[in-house]
C-alpha cells in the first residue's frame, strides 16, 4: 500500500461517517491503488493537519470534512471554488501544488440526484413559466441547495425557518454572494410556507425534523401543485413522513440518500483520477449499512 493513493474524511466526531464505504466500494470496484480512512481531527489540529498535507508531511492527498470542520476549512483554503464561496463552507480538499484547494460538493449532490431520479420532466422544468421552490430550514445544509437552486435558474425561493432571523441571514449572504436580486430570495416564518408553496415546482426539507430520534417535521403539503417535486434531505428513514405525504397526494417524492452518494462523486475523481457511478449495488450497500 505504500503508493497507494490515500484519502479520508476529517471531522470531530466522526464515527457514524458513510464515506469510507462509499469510496472503498469504489476503490475496490474501479480497482485504483487508493484508501479512504477516517481521521478524527479536533478543531484546534485542522491547521497542523492540513499544513502537514501542504508540505507533502502527510499521506493525504485530500479527504472530505464534516461538522464541525466545514466553516473553518473555507477559511484555510488557498484557492475555493465558487460553490464553496457561495455557500460559506467547504466539505471537499485535495492539495495541488502546495497549495490547499477546497470545494462543496453538496451543492452537486443535490442537483445531481434530482436530475438522475427525475428524467422526464425534469424536476427544474415542470412548470411553463416559473421556477418557484420553497425551502425548509436555513441551516448550513438549506445554504448548499438554494445555491444549487440559483444555479438552476430558481427565480423566487421561500425560505422557511422556525428562528426567522437566520432565514434573513441566509437571505442576505446569498444574495450579495451571488449577485441577485433582492426579489429572489425571501425569507418567511414557519407558518407562511403552506400558503408559499402555491405555485411552486419544488419543495425541500433541510432541517433535521422528520429523522429517527429527532421530532416530527408538521407540514401540509396541501396547496402546492401536483407536478411539484417533494424531496427531503433526511434520508433516516428513507421514506419520512414528508416523503409520504407527497406520494399520497401524487407528487414525485425524492429521498436524500442520492444526495449522500452524489456529493462523493466529484471528491473521488479528484483524489482518485476516475469519476465513479453512483449505482443501485452502491446504494443498496449504504441501505443494507443503515440497517445495521
Ligand atoms: P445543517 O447545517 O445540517 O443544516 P443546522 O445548521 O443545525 O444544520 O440547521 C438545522 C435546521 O433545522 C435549522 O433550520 C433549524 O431551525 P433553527 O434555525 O430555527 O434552529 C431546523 N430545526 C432543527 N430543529 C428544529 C425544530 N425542533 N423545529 C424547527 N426547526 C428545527
């Protein structure tokens, strides 16, 4: 294993990651010379971490972060791609050069699942002449995918959150980063998103409610179009009550485990030199894992 390509992911604490088993399955199927471990890293030692991978002190060639290293990681890269400049994080690292390049592949992740689970029409094209979403949560996760949604040409996104104020904060940073409008993005109180649902193609749920352990999410899906796509970023359960909902009233329900997948794939064709396939056998391993 000596010249073996070597990744990992880093955050504190780590143990429930899922990205060993989806880059070893494809390291082990692609047969590329490569690992993928795990590092438990504290927030004080990112820095000597990452300066070790720097100066070529470390195997690492780069490696996935998840909390709480998303923030900080952006602030220590060398060079960020626009999708972490936007979003104010980044969850993806290699270095090139001496130099620590860093991405957010959330952003992909979301798009990316969508597009691969809802051929015909797709998600972003189901309504004539709007593109109107509302988005459950603004938290770090809500960040990735109303950028993805920008980037799609989303013209009117409802952002819904229980603390009113970080919904505005969201608001603000994005579009300043992105350069929008004003009218772009709203924010809204928990209580508006049923009646801002009306004529919107998408919803999403990126707040943890709705997961095993954590409370129900309350929402009536009740106004919004039938041709609307419903999807949800908490993937335990596959099928969460929101997902339900909308596959009682005939809408396209989307599960976030596609999410989890895709967002690996851009962080292993960079460390690895071969961009995988997310494919059913992957993810019926990632299930079968979950069960556990
Ligand atoms: P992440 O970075 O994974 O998105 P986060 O930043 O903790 O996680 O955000 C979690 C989201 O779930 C937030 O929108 C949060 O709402 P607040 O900003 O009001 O905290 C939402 N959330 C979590 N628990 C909630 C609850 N019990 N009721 C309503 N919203 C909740």
């Amino acid at each position: 294993m000596t010249d073996a390509l070597k990744a990992c992911v880093i955050g504190y604490p780590i143990h429930h990651s899922r990205s060993p088993l989806i880059h070893n399955h494809w390291i082990k199927g692609l047969g590329v010379n490569g690992y993928y471990g795990i590092e438990s890293i504290a927030p004080d030692d990112l820095p000597s971490f990452l300066a070790a991978l720097k100066t070529g002190q470390s195997d690492y060639r780069g490696g996935n972060a998840t909390l709480p290293h998303k923030e900080r990681l952006l602030e220590l890269a060398d060079e960020a791609d626009d999708a972490a400049l936007q979003v104010g994080a980044a969850n993806t690292f290699w270095v090139k050069n001496g130099r620590l390049h860093v991405t957010n592949t959330d952003v992909h992740g979301f798009l990316a699942n969508l597009d691969a689970q809802t051929p015909a029409p797709p998600w972003d094209q189901t309504m004539q002449d709007k593109k109107k979403a509302v988005v459950l949560g603004a938290g770090g996760a809500a960040r990735a995918i109303v950028s993805g949604l920008i980037q799609r040409g989303f013209d009117q996104i409802h952002i819904a959150n229980r603390t009113l104020a970080r919904a505005e904060a969201l608001c603000q940073g994005l579009t300043r980063r992105a350069g929008l409008s004003d009218t772009v993005l709203s924010p809204i109180g928990w209580a508006q998103a049923q009646m801002a649902q009306e004529g919107a193609s998408l919803l999403v749920n990126t707040t943890s409610l709705g997961m095993s352990g954590q409370p129900p999410l309350r929402h009536s899906l009740e106004g919004l179009p039938l041709e609307a796509t419903v999807t949800d970023i908490v993937y335990t359960p596959l099928k969460t009550d929101l997902l339900k909902q909308a596959e009682a009233r005939g809408h396209r329900a989307i599960d976030g485990l596609g999410m989890l997948l895709h967002q690996a794939v851009p962080g292993f064709e960079t460390w690895f030199g071969i961009k995988p396939e997310v494919t059913k056998t992957l993810r019926a391993l990632v299930e079968q894992d979950m069960q556990l």
